[in-house]
C-alpha cells in the first residue's frame, strides 16, 4: 500500500492524552479563576473579515495574518482548463483570515451587540489564534490565548482586578519567582513629551526602549542616536527613564522632574490607584513593579500596560495586557473604554514542563475490566457498566486475548485497577479485584468491589 | 468617527454567554461521559495539510474545504507594483486547509505515533471544524464536533460502546424520543451483490438508497431506474430492502434470503454481536433499530454504521459514526482497524433550545459587592476577595456611582445577592446583605455573611 507521509502544518502541534491532560490542567485552574471573578464565557469566530482585522495590529502584526482563499474563484477548474489565472485584485482571492488575537474579536462583539450586552461587560474568552510567525523554541503558528477583559468602563478597579487575577493565577500554578511589570502608557507619552520628542519620532523612541531588557540602557541609548533623535532630547529621557526604586519613590520622582506635564501627572495617578486597589484586594504588592520600559508593542494601548515575567528561564512574558479605550470605537463610532489581560498558556506550559511543576497525569481511568474468554463478556460488561453507573472511569478491553496482554495493556496505560472475571467468578457472582501497583488480587462480591474501588480511585 | 462596519463571516456565530453557558453544559456532559468510558482527550491543528484532508470526503466534501493561502507568494506586493499576478499552478498559492472533520486528523495522528500510542488507542476530541457549505439553518461553516474512537481494535464491542455512550449522552441531556439507526456497510455491499450490482452501480444504488428518508419506496425505486440499474437487480434489491421487523426477525429474514452471501453472513452476525453487547451493557434495547436504508455519505466506511435522529423536529441526524478499518491505512501503509461516532452538538443545542430542554443560565456570579464611595473602595473590595476566597463568584461594582445604578446592574445580570458597605457598615465591620429576589437586606458581621452567602449561593 502507497501510504500519504502523514505530517502536520510548520508551527502547529498535536497533542496526545498526556499533554491534553496538562493543558486542561493550566486552562481549567484559569477559567475557574476567571468566573470567580465574575466573567462570563465569549466565543467568537475561528475566521473574521478581513476588513475587521486589518490596521489593528501594525504593519508586521498585518503580514501574519492567515488568510482564507475565497471560495467560487474558480480558480481551481480555470487551472485544470488553461494554463494561468490572473489576479487582478487582492481581495478577488481573499476577504477573510484567521483571528489574530481575541482582543479585536471582543471589540467587534462589544460594537456589533451593544444594545443587548449589559455594561460594564466582563467576559472571558479561551480560544486558539493563529499567527504566521517564523515558528521557534516556543512560538507556535496557532496557539491558545486566554483573556479576559472588561468593558464599559474607565476605572483602574479594573486594571488591578486584571493584575490581581494574574497574580492568582500565576500563584495557583505554582509559580513562585514572577514579577508584574506596569507601566502606563500616559506617562510613558508624557516622558517623551518632557523630553522634547514627538510625532514619528515618539514611535521611535518607544521601540528602542522596549529593547532595554535586551541590549541594556547603553544599547538604548545607541538606538536613540540611530533614529536621529537630538542630544538634548536623549539626556532629558534617559534622565528620567534611568531611575531606579520603589514604586513610591518612583511617582515622587517623576512628581518632580515632570510633574508639570499633564500626561505625566495622570499616568502617575492612575498607578497609584491601582496600587492602592490591588493592596486592597490582597495581592502581594511585591508581585509587580513599575517598569518605565515596559512598552508593548501593540497599538492599541490607551493607558496601564502591564506583563508577568519569570525570572528563570528567559522566556519572554507569561502574560500581558493593558488597557485600550480608542479600539471599540474603531468599530462602533463612539469610544467605549477597556481593559484586559490575555494568559500565554503556551509559554506558561513550556516553563511549567521545563520547571517541572506539573504531577504526570497518564490516565483518567480508574478500572480495567478484563474479558476472560467468549462466555464472560456479558458479565465483564455488565460489571463496567455498574461502575461506571457508580462513577468510576472505566475500560472494558475490548477482546478475549492472553490475560497477560490485557494486563500488560493496563499496565502500560497507567490504570491502577484492573477486574478478573472467570468461570469461578461468575459462578459466585464475585469478582477479583487487582491492584497494578501491588500486585495485590482480591475477589470480593460485585457491591463490595464497586465500594472498594469508589474508596480506592477517587481523588 | 467614521467606524468599521462590525460583521462576520457567512455561516459563523458569536456565542455571547448566555449561549456559551448552554454549550458549556453540553460539552460538560458528553465529556464526562467520555472519560467515564476511558476515552482520552487528544486535539490536533486546525490547519492541515491539502494532501493529508485531499481525496477522503469525496468529490463534494473536497469542493467544501476552506482553503488557506499560502504566506510568501508575494501577491500583494506583486499587485502593489504591477496589475496582475498569473497563477499557473495552484499549489502557487494553496497547501493547506483547515480541517473538515475529526477523523482524518485522528487518522494521521494515529500514523505518526504509531509507536508511542499503546493499542487499543481511546480518545476524544472536542473541537471546531470547518465546511464551506451553503449555509442554512442548522447548517453552519464553523461548529464544533465531539467525536470518540477506538483504534486498533476489529472487535465489535468498541462499536457496541459508541451506541451504549451515544444513549447514555442523549438521556443525560434529556432526550426521550429518540432512536439510533443501525446498519452495516458489508450487509450493504452483500445486498447488493445479491442483487447483481457491482462497480459504479452500487454506488448509484447506494446514493439513491441513501434518499428512503426524503423520497420513499417509490421514489427510491424511481431513482434506481434513473440510474439504469436492471429490472431485476431492482427488484431483487427492493424485495430484500423492503422488509420490516425486529432486529430479530430482519436478520432471520436476510439469513433466509441473502445468506449465502458472505458479505450478508458477517454484516448480521455483526450485527447480531453489537445487538449482544449493548444489552449487556445495560443499553435500553428499544434505542436502537436495524435501519437497511442507512447509507452514511462518507467513502470510509467498512462495517457497522449508525446515527441517532429524533421523531421531532426533522433535522437529520444528532450522532453518526461507524467502523473505517481502511483509513488509517492510507497514512500508516499497513491497516489498522477503527471505529467512532461524533456528536453533532449544533444540532443538538439547537434541538435543546427549540424544545426547551435547557435550564437558563443568566450568569454564574453569586455576589456583586457595590461601592458606596471614594472612601468605602477599600472595604468593598477587600470584603469582595475575602467572599472569592471561601469559593463564592463575586463581583465587585467598578464605580462609586449611584447605588440605583448598580442595583440595575445586578438585577439585570441577574446576579442573586448584593453587598453594601457603607460608613454605617464599616464602622461595626458588618455588611449588608440584600437578596434580589426577595429584597430582603439583613446586616451580618463579615463572617456571618460569608457563611450566609456560602450557604445560600451554591448549588
């Protein structure tokens, strides 16, 4: 037989059981979390319009997008007929593309359904993206996000919910060493108006402090002169860019260097309030720090950023997120304040497994229930259906072989229990009850057996 | 502002949450019931390669993939710069497309690791996929499938386990009327080898047999003659097909008539196993009836089929599944038997929600805490998280604005209780308690209303 080499798309992953039972892991302590917050379920989507993702994510957000061909081109029996097809227009080939992220998605629900959401509206969503990215050591071309977001509203009650949530989160999975990095992107535009840059130039700049955590404050610096910002303007930004302290001292200082500027002064306010709500809700106020590098490369961000990083391994961020109150209205007319934070569950997995912090779950089932010979399959049945009626996971094999292969199948799968049912057995409506760990074999009467494993394989 | 105007593709849905609830509780259900069972949990890319997915829905399911278009082909930059771009190969520009079911997938999955995977092989897999087919009602381009199979194994118990859980998930979810039809694709090929129809014909015999449900005997018979199948064949097919009874009587009659076939001879006695293990697995015997007409359009099927319909509303099938021991084949070179079913949970929800079967579910939050102003945040949120902390879902208001408005809130979110905490209430360190049901408000020291809320919000 001529077989097809089976093989999957670059940057796209199969996961079998034993990963499949991480992953629900990391996304379940997530959801719950989120609903213990008080957000609800949204799902959108796999394939939006084209025109609703573009211009949303930057010129090389834009390139990665996956685009869908379109369907009744004709562009497949005009090729078997003639030689060529000639495209004339882009959009004659393609109008729609895979979701990029879930934050353009939400903004699209919010404008498209204003009328019957309830403000503010909090919603978490739990879906794969898809990013035509040079796949890498933990970058993938579709990968889960998990976000959630508010909307509706302008206060900072939100954003630290979002910074509380993380630190959670982060915590329930048992991360120990992670910092919150927030910033505000107000005061990160108030700096560079401080320091006499603007227009493209701001952009600029903004890029090369983003690289701080990579080439340092001189590499910074270097970068700086390379986009042909003045000397003057340099000094004045690394004056203030480069103090270092606590977050106190830090709005004190930026109070007085410049204070004088307005969105200096409000992006300073807004962090305070989040600092004073997130203590009130009792997250640990060393789980994050003011990080006047922080800049995030999306565009969209109105306000406080903020990003979860490790320190051990370098990984980049677990999480990030920041608050976007222009993007809605990009779809609805009027703007409409938000903010969220989306989980890299991906990354969170990889350090998870790299740390080994997860417990190795093989199996979910409990029981093995052995098929003796042709004539006890009935009763093999019938007892699994019993557990299963009593709630324990349960396996049937599904044929008469050597009990050994049977075993072994148990064995190997991961299954603690299994159930013999022979002749002797069923002749005194009994069963033996094996455990794979001891070895240990027990027959018991079939009530006793099913109380014996609901004791046994529970929890 | 001039907006986007907010829309999506043709043939998708955004689920909001109230309808996302709806689904949750579905997929809740029939994953449960999968791991009950032993089945493990496996997902695969949506995006596959075109020459894994070409070639296994037949020509129609072909023309219904969603095509991705390949990155790098330098289209838009070529139509930025010149007026067309020639197409001559459509490889050019395609090699990929996202899945259409979740069996091919489950296929080359089982193909590349063959090795690590211990036979028999038990999963499921819960995810959406994709079909560029007209849309209508019921009839959607992105929705999700729930399939389970078991690999490597010919036994007739795994099948008899697919309709034993189809059953147990149908009554789980509520439905009564329901029945699942029966059939076998070897019984299929030996009627109509006992007929005289070979080749292309049996096809044609089979398509037009397939349409019973639609056009009737008559019909049927007039399809045949359409199709220029012989007098004869016609008529010895139909005096076999035409036959009603038990299971019992159907395969005594098709022993008495057809038997000779060998084909017939393994489709019944089949049949006759699965009919065996079902019951000893507890299965109601009237869910299921031998139905000769039942088709199943996908090419891969080799032996036992099936699918579950209910009486009312006519939407066609809710499950369908059955065995394809050549499939994996085509990826693996050497054959591996398997067999599985899917649940359809579009229809399912949307049969659910045309005959009322769903619980409304308006929100999962138990408690929203208001803010009374500036000074009380700190109290309010604080109280919030301690209510998180003993499990409650909580809310906390996002403003200090008027209480009116964030009574509206919860009443309209449907949320139970309330919280207020104002100077009053801080002074003694109490809250106040308002059920929204009720109107009752009751002021409880902190603790007290923690137990209260714990006590009167769960379940």
């Amino acid at each position: 037989m001529s077989a097809i080499k089976p093989s999957i798309p670059k940057g796209t992953r199969d996961f079998l059981p034993e990963k499949m039972y991480k992953r629900q892991q990391v996304i379940g302590t997530i959801k719950d979390t989120f609903e213990k917050y008080g957000y609800a379920p949204l799902e959108t989507p796999s394939i939006e319009k084209l025109k609703v993702l573009s211009g949303k994510y930057g010129d090389e957000g834009e390139k990665l997008l996956f685009k869908v061909l379109k369907r009744g081109t004709g562009l497949e029996n005009l090729l078997k007929e003639e030689n060529e097809f000639v495209v004339s227009e882009y959009d004659q080939l393609v109008e729609e593309a895979l979701r990029y992220d879930l934050t353009v998605p939400l903004s699209r629900v919010v404008a498209m359904y204003q009328n019957e959401l309830t403000m503010p509206f909090k919603r978490y969503q739990i879906q794969p993206v898809w990013r035509a990215d040079r796949p890498q050591k933990g970058r993938y071309r579709e990968f889960y996000q998990c976000d959630i977001d508010t909307v509706g509203t302008e206060s900072m009650l939100a954003d630290a919910e979002s910074l509380a949530i993380v630190d959670e989160i982060l915590r329930k999975l048992g991360f120990t060493k992670f910092v919150i990095r927030l910033n505000n992107r107000k005061l990160l535009n108030g700096i560079l108006e401080y320091s006499e840059i603007s227009g493209d130039q701001s952009v600029s700049a903004m890029i090369a402090i983003d690289k701080m955590d990579k080439i340092g404050l001189d590499g910074v610096r270097k970068e700086l002169e390379g986009r042909s910002i003045s000397a003057q303007s340099i000094s004045k930004l690394l004056s203030v860019m480069e103090f270092t302290g606590t977050s106190e001292e830090t709005f004190s200082f930026l109070s007085k260097t410049c204070g004088a500027n307005v969105s200096v002064q409000t992006g300073i306010s807004e962090l305070d309030e989040i600092a004073n709500y997130t203590e009130s809700l009792g997250m640990p106020q060393d789980s994050y720090k003011i990080d006047l590098y922080l800049v995030r490369g999306l565009g969209y961000y109105t306000g406080p950023i903020y990003e979860s990083v490790v320190e051990e391994p370098k990984i980049g961020s677990l999480t990030g997120g920041g608050r976007y109150d222009k993007l809605i209205g990009m779809f609805s007319g009027n703007d409409i304040p938000a903010t969220g934070t989306a989980f890299g569950i991906e990354r969170i997995i990889d350090v998870m497994e790299q740390l080994e912090m997860f417990e190795d779950i093989k199996t979910k089932t409990k029981v093995l229930v052995t098929i003796f010979d042709g004539d006890s399959i009935a009763d093999s049945l019938a007892f699994a259906a019993e557990l299963r009626k009593a709630g324990i996971a349960t396996e049937c094999f599904p044929e008469a072989v050597k009990m050994k292969k049977q075993l072994s199948y148990t064995n190997k799968k991961g299954i603690p229990f299994c159930i013999l049912i022979g002749p002797d057995e069923i002749a005194k409506h009994e069963v033996s009850v094996k455990s794979m760990d001891s070895g240990e074999q027990t027959t018991l009467s079939r009530s006793d057996a099913v109380s014996f494993l609901l004791k046994n394989s529970m929890g």
